[in-house]
C-alpha cells in the first residue's frame, strides 16, 4: 500500500434511511466498506437511492438508523458543522455561489475554519493550479463567466480546499459535453494519482463507474448492493441479471477502458526523423534503402509533426510541409479505448507520445484486438477454473 494515503476509511454499518411520510425505506441496511484512499463509485438506477446513501455520509441527510465511522470517528457523534468541514463535497453543476467570485467560493470552508486571509488566498491560487485554471485569469470571475467544464472545476478546487481526507461527488460530471467530460475524469485521477483522498463518488453512467472506480457498487431498489468489487471483476463476471443488464453490451470494449497505452507493447521502430536534421532527398534515399513507405516527421522537441509517403518526397523542398499532419497523438497514459478512437480517427497507426508529448512509438488497430483477444481467453480461462 502506498504510504502518501491521505485518505481514511469509511463504514457504514446496516444504515437505513427513511423518509417521513413514505411506506418504503429510500435506503435499508446498507453496509459497507470503503477502503482508505480509494475511488468508490455507487452506480445504480435512478431513484435506487445513491444520493441518500451518500448524504448520509456527510449527514446532510439524518440516518433513520445504523452506524457510520469515518477514519474510525462514530460521525453520528459528530457536530454535522465540524463533521462537514472534513469532508469535500461536489454536485452536478457544481453548485457554485452565484454571487461570489471564484476565489470567495474556493475559499467557503477555509473561510469557516478561520484562516487568515493570506493563506486562503495562497491555497485558492494554488487550487486552480491543481484544476488547471490559471489564478490571474480566473479567481476574480464569477461564475457565470465560466464554461460548464470550468464550473465544475472549480467545484472539485471547492470541494478540497481545506484538504479534507473524504471527497463525496455526486454526479460532479454530469451536466458537462462528452469531451469535457473525458478530460474532467483524466484530470480527476490524475489528481488522486497525487492527493490518494476516499472518494465516493455516485454515477448513473457505468462507463464512467469503469474508468474512475478502484471498487464499483451496483445499487438495486432501496440501496440494496447487488455487486460490490472490482471493475474488472464485475465486466467479467456480473453477479446477476440486473449487473449483467447495467454491464451491458460491448463489455469487452469497456475492458479497453481499463487498459492504458503503456501496459501493451506498442512499436517503436517506425522511422522517425526531425524535420530540420535531414533533406527530404536523404530522407527518400533513406526510405528506399531500409524498404519503408512511411516516415514520421519531428519537431525540434521531438514532438510528432506529419506523416510523409516516400512518393511525397520525390518533389518535396521541405519536410515541414510534405505530407500529411499527424492527426491527435495518444499519450502513453492514455486508455485503449482513446487510442482505439485516434487509430479509427487516422485510418492507420495512431502516434503515441510521452509526458513532455515526445514521439514514443506507434499503436495499430492489431494491438488493439490482439489485446481484447487476450482479455477474453483469460476470462475464458479463469472461468473453467472456476467450473
Ligand atoms: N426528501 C425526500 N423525501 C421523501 N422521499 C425522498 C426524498 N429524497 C429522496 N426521496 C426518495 O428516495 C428515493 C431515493 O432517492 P435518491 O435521490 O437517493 O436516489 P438516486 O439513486 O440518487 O436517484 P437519481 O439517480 O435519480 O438522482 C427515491 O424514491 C426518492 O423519491
């Protein structure tokens, strides 16, 4: 186990919720363990009670009964002020406050726990730094100056402002375009990579569930858990009907999202060349001698420029704009499933690149289905052991 784990554990012990005036309990008996420094992500149909069981945690809602401890603290002894304060909390829509700007809504719950006023203003620019805001242009705005994306940013900077070991997000994502919302993800586990915070987070999107959870908890009527494990143990092996259902089909292209560029052998021997290091004419002679129809031109920083077809370059005066520019490259921390999408989106072999978006190698759609391939005989094989 890691030891940067900033996080602590929670338990819910048999908790139910239920409401004044209905015959069915909302949440009944719910128990639960979520482990220290770990995404959760409680996924479910809507009405299935997700939010109730997650607001129980934070007690902006009151359990009826049952037990709650965090980091070990019986959180129903807690004063609900000071029990909130520990935990960072975001919503779909971020839930800003309209008429405070981006610094005065980061700064709430420092605000509430006292600090002085330069400290709150060092941690609100260094939050927006860690959302990817830039400070000067961004913590004098209000909200309604922002983007959607943007919003919920600064919804998750809210949320850790006093550094809280818990993050409760509540479909934080779930108001914002696809793409944004790709990039909000990628950010959030790039930022968990870091800050290892419990967080539970609810969804209705099971893609979703796959690609952020550590552990997924899919939730029937009334809270009740139909699975609670790993992503890859629930796409191989849904416990039910109704997992089995939410699973949906395509589960193989799912396991693509749980698979990063880095963890399959991708190539690296096409020929890639700097475009201010070689002519176009000792380029083709090169092409021709070393039999390859293609090269990859490279920025000076090595980052990847154009694809060039020797035919290219029997006219080309330069290699700066021979051929053809190399469409959106993926990064070695990029999922299967992105670079699936580059490789569709090129027609051909995607360019991979590392941290600093260098040239690093080349993915092809064989890699691809060599890798679905192999997922599922291992499925196929775990399965007769299990039989
Ligand atoms: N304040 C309330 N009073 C009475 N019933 C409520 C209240 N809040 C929620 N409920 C009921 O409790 C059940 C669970 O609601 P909850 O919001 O927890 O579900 P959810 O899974 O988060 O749904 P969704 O995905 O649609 O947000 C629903 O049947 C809902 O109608």
């Amino acid at each position: 186990m890691a030891d940067n784990v900033s996080g602590v554990e929670i338990q819910l012990d048999r908790v139910t919720k239920r409401y004044p005036g209905s015959r069915e309990p909302a949440v009944k008996d719910f128990t639960m363990t979520i482990p220290a420094g770990k995404i959760v992500i409680l996924v479910g149909p809507s009405g299935c009670g997700k939010t109730t069981t997650m607001r129980m945690i934070n007690r902006l809602i009151e359990p009826t009964s049952g037990r709650i401890t965090i980091g070990g603290e019986d959180a129903l002894e807690l004063d609900p002020d000071k029990l909130r304060r520990k935990i960072g909390y975001a919503i779909q829509q971020a839930g800003l406050f309209p008429h405070f700007t981006v610094a005065q809504n980061i700064g709430v719950v420092p605000g509430l726990l006292r600090w002085d006023t330069s400290r709150i203003r060092e941690r609100v620019d260094e939050l927006l730094d860690l959302v990817g805001l830039d400070p000067a242009q961004y913590r004098d705005r209000y909200p309604r100056q922002l983007s959607g994306g943007q919003q919920q940013r600064v919804g998750v900077a809210r949320a850790l402002a006093a550094d809280p070991p818990v993050l409760l997000m509540d479909e934080p994502f779930g108001a914002v375009d696809p793409i944004t919302r790709g990039n909000l993800q990628d950010e959030l586990l790039r930022l968990q990579d870091e800050l290892r915070k419990t967080i539970v987070f609810v969804t209705h999107d099971f893609d979703e569930a796959v690609k952020l959870g550590d552990k997924i908890a899919v939730l029937g009527d009334a809270s009740t858990i139909q699975q609670y494990d790993t992503p890859e143990a629930i796409l191989a092996n849904p416990a039910n009907d109704m997992v089995a259902g939410f699973v949906g089909a395509g589960a193989s292209l799912k396991q693509l999202t749980l698979l990063r560029v880095r963890d399959v052998t991708y190539s690296d021997d096409a020929l890639a060349v700097v475009a201010g290091e070689v002519t176009p004419q000792a380029l083709r002679q090169r092409m021709i001698e070393e039999g390859r129809t293609y090269a990859l031109v490279l920025d000076a920083r090595r980052r990847p420029l154009r694809w060039v077809h020797v035919r290219d370059l029997t006219t080309a005066r330069s290699l700066t704009d021979a051929g053809r520019p190399v469409g959106d490259p993926v990064s070695t921390r990029s999922t299967l499933q992105d670079a699936l999408e580059a490789i569709l989106a090129e027609g051909g072999n995607a360019v991979v690149t590392g941290a600093r978006g260098e040239y690093v190698g080349t993915i092809d759609i064989t890699t691809v289905t060599d890798t679905v391939r192999q997922l599922r005989e291992e499925h196929l094989d775990s399965e007769g052991a299990a039989s």
